[in-house]
C-alpha cells in the first residue's frame, strides 16, 4: 500500500502477489522438470546396460536431479496451487521419496590403485528409477486429487511416445538387467525427450 501523511493512498497497492498457479500449469511443470530428466536418465541407464558398463552413477546423478526439482519445484507449486488438504497426502509421500533418493550412497567400491573413485552401481539405479518413478505418480496424483477439490478440469497427462526399445545384450556376468523396471517406466510414460548434455563420466547438465 501507498502511504501519504499517515494515510492510505486508495488504488495503490505494491508487491501484490501473484495468482496461484492452476494444476494444468502443475502438470505442464512436472513434465518439463521432472518427468523429462528422468526420461534422459533412462537412456543412460539403458546405454550403461548396453556397454556392460559398471557405473551407473549418469544415470543416478540425473534421477537425483528429477528428484530434487521434484521436491524443491514441483511439489512446492502443486501445494500453493490450492486445495492443500487434498494435495497433501500425496506431496508429503513423494516428497520423504525425495529424501530417500538423494541420501541414496555409492555401492561401487573405489579402486585407488587404479585411479577409480566410488560410483553408483546397477543396484543403485534400479533403485533411483524406481523412487523417481513413485514421485513422479505421487505428483500426478496430488494434482489429479487437487484438481477435482478445486473444480478444475483434472488434466491429462500428455501422451507419451516410447522410444524403440533397444536389443536386449547378452547377460553379463554377475547379473542381469531389471529390464522389468524399464518396461513399467516406458510403459507409466515416464519417457520424455529433453535437451541433456552428458559431460564428463558420472556428471550431466542442461545444454
């Protein structure tokens, strides 16, 4: 408010705030900042398995990031988008997922002797896909269940097109891929295509 001799300037008004975003743009949001990383770190967890590479750690290292949008984007939106006692349930679900994915530790042992730091492992990320892909349906449904206390039109998804799966390699020793896991995200449409860049081993950043 604007203030003139200790009183109240009528039609002024500053720093109002702005509208609470609608659980479309929640959706639209989600998609872009969390579903489509998780997208992109599919596709390296897919090349890891198909190079018989032992590191995983592009692929958790982009999950991590999903999740964090996820926590400190995302949820925070869907919740000041309104009808909070419906959307709480599930955003406070996706957002301890959220803990639980970025505390997730390096299995991979270094090997000082060669020059090799500690990495994330298969396990790790079969483990990552599968708390990203718990928040990204928690988030869906916290706006699903917003959408509907606030008379909104519950939006939809957008459809996603999966990518042509990839041949299956052979095996490697000492275990197999959790192309189960795989199968449930493409088919759940957690697939996206998004403008990712890999720089060096185990890092990733927007191009």
């Amino acid at each position: 408010m604007l203030l003139r001799g200790g009183r109240v300037v009528p039609g002024f008004s500053l720093g109002a705030a702005a509208p609470p975003p609608s659980f479309a743009q929640c959706q639209v949001d989600l998609e872009n900042q969390v579903v489509a990383v998780v997208g992109a770190a599919q596709s390296y967890y897919l090349q890891d398995v198909a190079t018989f590479n032992q590191d995983f750690s592009d692929a958790v290292l982009a999950l991590q990031a999903a999740g964090v949008a996820g926590t400190e984007s995302v949820g925070p939106e869907i919740s000041r988008a309104g009808a909070q006692s419906a959307t709480a349930p599930a955003l406070a679900a996706a957002a301890q997922l959220g803990k639980q994915l970025a505390a997730l530790s390096k299995s991979g042992a270094a090997v000082p002797s060669q020059d090799v730091a500690a990495y994330f492992n298969q396990s790790d990320a079969d483990r990552a896909l599968a708390l990203a892909s718990q928040m990204v349906g928690f988030y869906q449904a916290a706006i699903a269940a917003g959408a509907a206390a606030a008379g909104q039109s519950v939006p939809q998804a957008p459809a996603a097109t999966a990518p042509p799966a990839p041949p299956a390699p052979p095996a490697p020793p000492g275990g197999g891929t959790n192309w189960p896991l795989v199968a449930l995200l493409v088919s759940a449409g957690v697939v996206g295509a998004v403008a990712v860049a890999k720089v060096p081993r185990g890092r990733w950043a927007h191009a």
